[in-house]
C-alpha cells in the first residue's frame, strides 16, 4: 500500500514538474475563449445570455459542477498513472532481456593508483591517526542510455574461508547507493587489507579468496565478477579468468 501511494506522489510530481496540468487548465480555458469567440462575432445569437456557458447546464448546481471535475481529474490521473506503469514495466522487460547495463572493471596495471593505493587509517571522526591500510577497488559503469538508479555492491568473500555479503561504499559519495547516468562510472571497495599485507598468523595459499563481487540496481539484471585474493602477491586481487568466473558461478547457483 504504502509502494502504491509513494508511486502515485511520484508521478503526480512529474506531472507537475512537466507542466501538463497546467497544459489542460490552458487547454479548456482556449476553448471556452474559442468557444465566446464564435458566439459572439460570428453566430450573434439573438438573447446571448441563453448561449452562456453556465447558463446553458441550469440544472447544474456550482457543488456538482466541481464534485464532476474533482471526479474526472482523479480518473485521468489514475488512467494516465497506469499507462505510464505499464510503458515502464515494458521498457524494464525489454532491458532485462538485453542483459545487465553494469560492467565491472578492475585494470591490473592501475593507472594512476586508481585500481589500489595505501590509504591512512582514519577514526571515527575522519581524524587521521597512526597507521596504513590497502584498498582495493574496482569500476561500476552504466554502459546503457538511460539512468540507471539505486545501484549498490556487495562483496563477499566464497573461498575456503567464506563470509557474509557485505555492502560496499562508491568514492564518489561515500554511501552504499547512488544513480548512474549513461556512460557514468565510479569507484567501489572490493577489498581493505592489513600494511604491511603479511601478518603474523596469517593462513597462505591464497586461503582469503576467491572475493565475488556483484553490481545491482532498480529494474535491471545484476551483474557479477568473481577475483582472487592472495596477500602474498602484487597485486593482492586480480580477475580469474572467464572459465573460472563460470564454475564459480555455477557453484553458487541453488
């Protein structure tokens, strides 16, 4: 219920934004005028009053007339809000159809440390304090024409030292949501990491990986991309290759 009224406040608001209500105020204000106009230099009818516009319904009250309107303007927007559902969950079927319009990237040669860099730890105020951390990160792009809204990221890690899905945070805005225009990217976190990588008690062998990584958002098909992660080399995170992201995503399929 509470979807159903949020949906209708936004396409009232559209609508307003648009100007249409005010297109058919001018709309019905123009033919009335259209209306007095051929009445008044063209027919000249003999008792013109008779020919009023409210004169010509007297057996309407004014309280019918506005409850009639009321009545109507509910149901062209209740027509006009469905219509326009109907035309989005078509353009939202088609879209689907063609695949997910997010693309993660991640460049093993890092160009201008956009990939990975040491950052300096931070308390919970934003004050920098002692020590170092690696980040690694990969690119979300919206490779499609239209706006793509609600888009998150979830990492986790599936290896033999699994762990719970959690929700990274964009560069951009420092929140786990944001809205990608057409051909707009921005940075997500796979992956934070001790510096120095090597700790004391740590397992080999490339035992913190594989992390899978997944793109979503409102009304499209989410997209996914598995890495490996293995401290114990440089880069620690680099893709696997297109056979072993299909067996990992076949394992993981219920």
């Amino acid at each position: 219920m509470g979807n159903s009224i949020s949906a209708r406040y936004r396409h009232f608001a559209a609508l307003w934004k648009e100007g249409l209500w005010g297109r058919w105020l001018g709309v019905v204000y123009s033919l009335a005028g259209a209306y007095v106009l051929v009445r008044d230099e063209f027919w000249r009818p003999q008792n013109p009053d008779r020919w009023g516009i409210i004169n010509m319904i007297p057996h309407l009250s004014a309280w019918w007339l506005v409850s009639a309107l009321v009545v109507l303007g509910v149901w062209l927007f209740e027509a006009s809000f469905r219509i326009t559902e109907r035309l989005n969950e078509s353009i939202a079927s088609a879209l689907r159809s063609q695949g997910s319009p997010l693309e993660i990237i991640f460049d093993p040669t890092n160009p201008g440390r956009t990939f990975w860099s040491i950052a300096p730890m931070k308390d919970e105020n934003g004050k920098q304090i002692a020590g170092s951390f690696w980040e690694y990160r990969a690119v979300i792009k919206n490779k499609s024409f239209r706006t793509v809204r609600n888009v998150k990221v979830t990492v986790e890690a599936i290896g033999d030292m699994p762990a719970r899905p959690e929700h990274s945070q964009f560069d951009n805005n420092k929140k786990p949501l944001i809205d990608l225009t057409p051909n707009e990217e921005t940075l997500a976190v796979i992956r934070r990491w001790f510096n120095p990588p090597i700790v004391e008690g740590m397992v080999g062998g490339g035992a913190y990986g594989p992390i899978k990584m997944t793109a979503s958002a409102d009304d499209v098909l989410p997209t996914t991309k598995v890495f490996q992660f293995d401290p114990e080399q440089t880069p620690m995170i680099f893709e696997l290759d297109t056979d072993a992201q299909k067996i990992h995503d076949t394992s993981r399929t219920p």
